[in-house]
C-alpha cells in the first residue's frame, strides 16, 4: 500500500512512519510513504499557495492551482489513487472504512487542508471520497490524515505481527474490546477476574465475550443496538 500526502508540511507526516509498527511495515515494504508540497506547483514567485476568500470572510483558503497540479502530476503515475479529503461534511471514519480501504486499495492520495480550508472546487473535481474523524477543527489536515492511514495500515497483511490481533479489537461486529489485564495479580486492591487465572481458555474465551457485551451495552449504547440479537443471548 502506498500513501501519498499533499501536504505544506511534510515534517509533520514522516517521523510518525519512523518508529513501532508502521516504521517495521515502512523498512519490510508493506507499506510505502510520500509526501507532496504544492508549494512545489506554485506559480506564484513567492510560492504563494492561499488566497482571501471571494465574497468576504475571516482567515484565507488554499488556492485551486497548486493542489490541482499536484494531483494531476500524482495521477501520472501507476496505480492511480483514490484520492480523500477531509471535510467536517464528510461521513465518520469508521473501523470498517479502514478495513475496506485496506483491501480495495494500492495507493491511496489524502489532500491535506490548512488555513480556513481549501477551494470547495478542488474537492468537487477530485475527491474520491471525504471523511471526518470528529466532530471538532484541527489547525490542518494532516493529523486526520494520519489516523486514518494508520488506522487502514493495520488492517494491511503482514503489518501487524499478530494477525489475530485484530479478530479481537474494539469495533469488530459493533463490540467494545473486553477489558485486559497484566501483572500483578493484585494492584493497589483491585484483583484480577479470578477466572483469568485459571488457565480454562474456552472460559476465558465466554467471559471475555460477556464483558465486551456489557462494555459495549454501558459505554456504547447506539453500538449495542446493532449487535445481532444471537450474540446477546450469550449473557
């Protein structure tokens, strides 16, 4: 999987590639990373890449030109992109989106916005797809973005070490994750489930299924709604 950022600032997108999971999936090819500057495709002779709004308005938006130009130079090359943007207008990102980009993708471009935004014509040209991470502004997109192409990552064969892992992780058929614990068996009074002490994995296996129920029903209650009915008769 490649990643292409259009960003105006790339020293905030590689060092997240460098370390842990993603920087072993980077070094073992499993995934790939670049990052492209539309001060590069600029006209401008200051490399000027935003201007004031037409018809008024606080703060400056990212002009047309740069970003088109770095999208059409992008889609020279093999496999084309799909292309993101991240817009308060777009659908929540979900646990499934990364999934299905994971799987039904090479090369994935996500347009970053700074400012006030970008050029409302620059997504309705090229946008393959528009997402929102939350219900909240960031100062630009490059963090939205970087949640999501890790979140997409660690659905990518061969990123995690474990497989499994993710079989087991919050979000899979609408369940909240059961609760873990570590050593010790006791810390500051609060004990571990005596079951999990046991060594019984089929028990273990049940009740951590009833505690994801009830963690989901508790702290996500529109998740809990869809649930399958025969997965809650496991109470």
């Amino acid at each position: 999987m490649k990643f292409s950022f259009i960003t105006l600032f790339p020293e905030l997108i590689l060092p997240y590639f460098q370390a842990s999971i993603l920087g072993r999936a980077l070094k073992s090819d499993y995934i790939d990373v670049e990052c492209i500057n539309p001060r590069d495709y600029s006209q401008n002779r200051h490399k000027k890449v935003d201007e004031y709004m037409v018809g008024g308005g606080a703060g400056l938006l990212m002009t047309p030109e740069p970003l088109s130009a770095s999208l059409e130079n992008l889609f020279l090359k093999k496999p084309k992109p799909r292309v993101i943007f991240l817009t308060p207008v777009g659908k929540k990102f979900t646990q499934n989106d990364a999934k299905r980009l994971a799987k039904q993708n090479n090369h994935i471009c996500f347009v970053c916005g700074r400012y006030e935004g970008i050029d409302e014509r620059i997504i309705e040209l090229y946008a393959d797809e528009v997402f929102s991470i939350g219900d909240f502004i960031l100062t630009g997109g490059e963090l939205g973005s970087l949640c999501m192409a890790d979140a997409i990552s660690r659905n990518i064969m061969g990123v995690l070490g474990n497989s499994q892992s993710l079989d087991v992780e919050s979000f899979e058929a609408n369940l909240l994750e059961a609760p873990s614990f570590t050593k010790p068996d006791n810390f500051r009074g609060l004990c571990i489930v005596s079951e999990f002490l046991k060594g019984n994995h089929s028990k273990i296996t049940a009740l951590k299924s009833k505690m994801a129920l009830c963690k989901t029903r508790f702290f996500r209650p529109d998740l809990y709604q869809k649930i399958k009915p025969q997965m809650k008769e496991i109470q």
